[in-house]
C-alpha cells in the first residue's frame, strides 16, 4: 500500500525537475511524461491534513511537483515552457479533479503563451493543453465559474487573431496547420461554452469563411483536412444562438449555402440549355454569357471571388460539402431539414450527364451555340467532380435521417444511376456511387420494383469487374498489333512488340484499387446479395455475383448468398456455394451452424428419389418369403398410384421428380438440366468445388417404373442372377444410356428363361 502510495518516480520527477538545466528539458521530455503518468494515483489522491508517513510524504511531493510545473510555464525560457505545456497537458489527463481544482496558475501561463511572440510549436500544444482543460473542467460547475468562464474570452479572442485573414487578401501567417488545430479546438468548446464563445461568432465566422469552399483562383491553397475542420466549426456556430434560436440559424444557414449553389451553377452551367426549373417558383436571374466567368467577393460576408469553369467547379464541390457535413454535424437540438431544397439541388447539377460513356456530350445536353468550344470542354471535364460531391450530400441524407428519405428513394435512385452510367469509366465515380447505393439498397433495397433491379445491372457488372481485376481474375485484353505492320504512315512500329511472347498477351494481371474503391464494391457485393429481392435478379447476375464472393473470399458475400437461395421462375432453387464457403475458411467455427443445418439444395432434389428407392429395395428383401399372390396384388396398386403420381401436376413448393430436374455433374456443380433445355449457372472459371461423394445413379426415361415390380420379376432361386445383375447395374452406372439399371436385369432374364 506505501509503494501505490509513494511511487519512486514521483522523488524523481521532483529531482529531475530541480536539477536538469531548462535547456535540456525538452529532450528529457519523453521520459518525464512517463514519470507522471505513473504518479496516477499520487496525482489523484485527495489531499489529507491528518496524514502521516508516506502519505504525508506523497502530498508534499505533489505540492512540489505543482509548484515546479507553475515555475516552469512563467519561466522566461522558451524550452521551459514548452517543456511546462506538456507536463501541464500530461497531469491534467491523469490527475482528474485534485489536479484541475489548482489548475488556474498554469492556464493563465497557458494563455500567455498562445497570446506573445512563442514559437508555433509551443503556441499549438498550448492551444490543445487548453481545449483539454476547459473540457474536463465542464461538469464541474464552480471550476467553471474559478477558471473557465474569466478565461475563454481572451482565450477566443487570442485564436482569432491567429487564424485571421488580413485585410489585403493575403495568406495568413500562421501556419495552416496551426489553424485547423484552432478550428478543431472551437468546434469541441462550442456546444459546452456556447453563452461564452457568443462575443466571438462573427469574427470567427469572417476568418473561416476562405477556408469553407476554397478554389484554385485564391491567394492560398487549403488542404482537405483544414476544409473539413473550418466546415464542422461553421456548422456549429448555431449553438451560440440566443435561447431557442438555434434552429432558425441553422435553417438559416443551410438557405444560405443552397442560394450560393444556385448563384455559382448559374454561371458553371451557362453552357448549357437546361431544363430545370427551381421549385420555389421563382424566376431563374439570367447570366451573361458574353464576358468572363466570375462572382462573388462582392459583400464583405461572402465567399472569396472566383473566375473560371474550374474554379466555379471546386466552389460548387466545397458547397455540397459543407452541406453534407452540417447534416452529419450535431445539433443543438430538433432542427427542420428543408428536404426539397437539398434534393432540388442534387438534380439540377445531375441533370447534366449524358446516358452512357460512349455518347458525346454534345449529343446527350442542348448547349448554346454562344458559347465557345473551349469553355464546353473544360465544363464537361469538370461535371464528374460535381456530381460526386452531390452523390456525398446523397449518403449524408441517407445515414442522418433513415427512414424519413423513403419518399425520395425513385428520385434519387434514378439519379445516382443517371451519374453512373455518365462516367462508369472514372474510378472515383463508381467507388462513390457503391457507397451510395448501400445505403439506399439498406434502406428500401427489399422493397425496390423489377424495373429498378433491371436499371442496376452495368452497376453489378461494374461491382463485379473491378473486384475480380483487383483480384487478378480477369484477362488483359490481347495486343491487336501485329509483326507484319513494320510500318504505317511512316512511322516504325515499337520493336518490342516483336519479342512478345504469344502467350502472354491474355495474362491475368490484377488491377489494384485503391483502398476505399475496394472497400466500398466489396460492402456493395454484399449488400446486393443481402437487401437485393433475388427474385428480379437474372440467373447470369446471380451467377456472377457468386463468381465474385468466391473468388474474391469475401466471406460476407458467401454467406449472405447462402442465407439468400436464389430461385428462378419456375420456382426451383439453384445450387448452394455452401461447399465453397466451408472449403475456403475451414477454421471459422461460426459456419458450423450453416453447414449442419443447411445442405445445397441441389443435393436434396437429387437425392428424394435415390433414397426412396433405397428403402424399397431394403423393404422388399426382407419380405422375399411372403406369399407371391399377395405381392401381385400391392404390385398393381403401387403401380396404379405411380401412375396416378406421374399424371397429377406439381403441387406449388414441391420438388420435381427426377425426369424433370437431373443430378448436376460432378464436373460442374452448378449446372442444372431438364427434360427440354439446360440452363448452365455460374461459369467459375478455374474454381474448383470440394470433392464430394460419387455422383448419384440418374434414372431417366419416358415411363416412370416401379422398381419393386422388377424386383418381384426376378426369379428368387436362381442365386446366379442376382450377380449378373450386380455386375450389369455396375456397367450401366459408368455408360451414359438412359435406361435403368433394373430394365437390364429384365432382359437378362428372359435370355436365362429362354
């Protein structure tokens, strides 16, 4: 108990402290940082006037360890006090109350080291060690009146000025990084000190908005992270909002990101004759399409200006993110989601595609002959980035409110396939429209019309392609160029083409994706077998979906294709990949379930008849010895109600006899044959199933025939007959005939009697 009490590393931290020369402190940092956090319990212990020994010795040490961290954050050495920031930082976390409680002498030092001239370094760690500290002192209401509600103002105050733009338009000198770690630290302290952070909201606002949708026409460049964090700070500046109003400012704010949508597409889309109409009903302004392309910067609340088809673009993209990351953001409380606004929206930008890759764009959308060639091919260029940040703000509908997008599941359903088959040949496009379908086919996916199921099939093959490529499935195309053309218009031909080999010009190569494209046609394969209805899926889909899961070893595919049988229209349910699954992960022990309680449904068609036939035979040898008037008598009613069988129809959930569905070959186990056609299901390639038993003996023929009559035909006392008859069945089994086995024992003996 003295040891927990009275760690050694709490008389080292107070030695070192005292003996290293501040120079030296930020390289003995590391293990300093260590000493404190193995003085936890020291730290947190709640001082004890009464204490003796030990006890008493640990609360004097800590004591000492406090006052050496406040000497060190007022030291006049930068390396002391950066070395103070992370000892700060580092009891803060392990100490709790008992540390918080005496916490005000350092966050005043804290503070003046992010408001005068220390290093970035020290300035952004500072910044942190505060943000930590505000937010642990948050639920304890008189901390917060001691230290954090006389401090957060100038705290604000101080980070403002470092993230704001100057007046010129130039960059900022602090560091980006600096300014998103800034912005991060806001979006956190907002929501717990929103009656604090109010002085401060609109000059936070000024500072961020360059940062919000930036383009390639301003002063600086903004990385995607500092983008997503100013964002996520703008989406929570609603909490500041007096009272109840938060909700009509952050109604207000998304009216306002949509209105600046619609300005910018007016002049990114001049080129083109559309045919949307805003559903407000208000009258669309007119753009002039004879001068240069350019807006905004005109208020002092506005975006940046911006000029260009690319530049308008990247606006237009950063637009619809800010819209799909106030969605995702947490609100102060309930918040009305103007619904046709945002869907609106989507469908004007992605109105402009055309339907399939292979038509021009000047063929699929009416353009304006006023507008040069030049600026039409930089939009069409452009157009795929649009529509992927609209597929974005489509997800983020999708996972904030659930259940509530059912009404525009057709609309945008249609939509995301209109942006597929526009640009299926651009990797981005398909990885994001995968993600987007998930979450609509999670949504309503069970219940989706034939019509829709049929407009997803290039996105099936699509899914399927990419996976298999990546895996290394599928075949390069072959080099068309041949040895022969030496030469053509003048040009030598590559001379490499000469030491190909021939063989190596089909090779299976994969095509890598990358990390999130995988992850998302992976999810997508899954999903399509789980929450697509496969009763409007074509056997070829089904199959191919199949072919991928085991090729892939996407074992959430396999085993949603196991739980979901696929059943075509006459209602038979085609062969299982149950012997896949378990051969490729022999060591799950969750697939036990499915491999004792489930069989391939072929196996179960092919085998109803060879059983029942078994146990005829069994039956009938043991009552060889009955009387032979009594057996002529139940061999003609057996044979009236095998008759009667063979005429009657199928009953709906039955399975067929054996004339009308045959065994599948060894050979391919995914083939399924009738008496009139064959429907092959699958075509895996080079996978292999796991080999099973013999194949099954097949009866075929026009007449279905007892097999006990012939049985009773075969005269009992010649013991030879029975052997010749092993050995023909024996035959018959390895030839392809169609006739039973038993009809050769017949013929046999007649030859005998004769």
């Amino acid at each position: 108990m003295s040891s927990t009490l009275l760690p050694p590393d709490l008389r080292v931290l107070c030695r070192k402290l005292t003996s290293v020369p501040p120079q030296q402190l930020p390289h003995a940092l590391p293990s300093l940082v260590s000493h404190v956090v193995r003085c936890r319990h020291a730290l947190s212990t709640p001082a004890d006037g009464k204490a003796k020994g030990e006890a008493a010795e640990s609360a004097q040490l800590v004591n000492k360890l406090k006052t050496s961290i406040t000497t060190l954050v007022n030291s006049r050495t930068r390396e002391a006090r950066f070395a103070a920031i992370a000892l700060i930082k580092s009891a803060v976390d392990v100490g709790g109350w008992e540390v918080l409680r005496g916490c005000e002498p350092w966050v005043r030092g804290l503070l003046s080291i992010v408001q005068k001239g220390d290093p970035v370094a020290s300035k952004e760690l500072a910044i942190v060690t505060l943000t930590r500290i505000y937010a642990l002192l948050q639920p304890y209401q008189t901390l917060v009146r001691e230290i954090a509600t006389p401090t957060i103002p100038a705290f604000a105050t101080a980070c403002v000025q470092l993230i704001k733009v100057p007046a010129t338009g130039a960059v900022t000198s602090t560091p980006l990084s600096v300014v998103e770690t800034i912005c991060d630290a806001f979006s956190t302290l907002i929501p717990l000190y929103p009656a604090t952070f109010r002085p401060s909201s609109n000059q936070t606002l000024t500072a961020i908005r360059p940062f919000l949708a930036p383009t390639e026409t301003d002063d600086f460049s903004v990385p995607q992270s500092l983008q997503e964090s100013a964002r996520r700070l703008a989406a929570t500046q609603h909490h500041v909002a007096a009272k109840s109003g938060g909700s009509e400012e952050w109604a207000k704010l998304l009216d306002g990101i949509v209105s600046n949508i619609h300005d910018t597409a007016d002049h990114v889309l001049r080129a083109v004759d559309e045919s949307w109409e805003p559903t407000s009903g208000n009258p669309r302004p007119k753009v002039p399409i004879d001068g240069p392309m350019t807006t905004g910067g005109a208020k002092t609340d506005d975006y940046p200006s911006w000029s260009g088809v690319h530049a308008g673009s990247q606006r237009l993209v950063g637009l619809f993110d800010f819209l799909s990351t106030c969605l995702r953001h947490s609100t102060k409380g309930a918040v009305a989601v103007p619904l046709t606004k945002l869907t609106d929206t989507v469908t004007r930008v992605c109105a402009v595609a055309r339907l399939s890759p292979k038509s021009s764009w000047d063929q699929a959308l009416q353009t304006k002959a006023a507008i040069g060639r030049d600026e039409k091919e930089d939009l069409w260029s452009v157009i795929p980035d649009v529509h992927m940040a609209a597929l974005r703000l489509i997800q983020a509908l999708f996972q904030r409110l659930g259940d509530d997008m059912t009404p525009y599941v057709s609309d945008l359903s249609d939509t995301i396939l209109r942006v597929f088959n526009s640009a299926i040949s651009i990797p981005a496009i398909r990885s994001t429209s995968y993600a987007t379908l998930h979450d609509l086919l999670v949504l309503t996916g069970p219940a989706l019309p034939k019509t829709t199921v049929d407009m997803l099939q290039p996105v099936i093959g699509a899914t399927c392609r990419d996976l298999q490529e990546d895996a290394g499935y599928l075949k390069q195309p072959k080099n068309t160029a041949s040895a022969g053309d030496g030469k053509k218009n003048g040009l030598a031909a590559n001379a490499d083409l000469f030491l190909q080999k021939p063989e190596a010009t089909a090779e299976q190569k994969a095509v890598p994706l990358e990390a999130g494209h995988k992850v998302a046609a992976s999810t997508l394969l899954t999903t399509l077998l789980t929450r697509l209805p496969q009763k409007h899926l074509k056997p070829s889909h089904r199959s191919l979906l199949d072919q991928t899961a085991i090729l892939t070893s996407n074992r959430g595919a396999m085993v949603a294709s196991v739980l979901n049988p696929y059943v075509d229209t006459r209602g038979r349910k085609y062969p299982s990949i149950l012997p896949h699954l378990t051969q490729q992960f022999p060591q799950d022990q969750t697939l036990e379930i499915l491999r004792t309680n489930l069989r391939p449904e072929a196996g179960r068609a092919s085998g109803i008849e060879e059983d029942r036939e078994m146990n005829e035979d069994e039956h009938d040898e043991d009552d060889e010895s009955e009387d032979e008037a009594a057996d002529d008598e139940r061999e003609d009613h057996e044979m009236g109600d095998a008759e009667t069988q063979a005429a009657a129809p199928l009953q709906p959930g039955t399975l067929p006899a054996a004339p009308q569905l045959d065994l599948p070959k060894p050979n391919n186990p995914f083939e399924v044959n009738d008496d009139e056609t064959t429907t092959v299901y699958g075509g895996f390639g080079n996978v292999r199933p796991r080999e099973s038993s013999p194949p099954k003996r097949k009866h075929q023929g026009a007449e279905v025939t007892s097999p006990k009559r012939q049985e009773l035909e075969t005269p009992a006392p010649n013991l030879a007959q029975p052997q010749a008859g092993v050995s023909t069945m024996a035959v018959d089994e390895d030839s392809d005939s169609g006739e039973s086995a038993h009809l050769q024992i017949d013929l046999d003996d007649d030859s005998d009697d004769e």
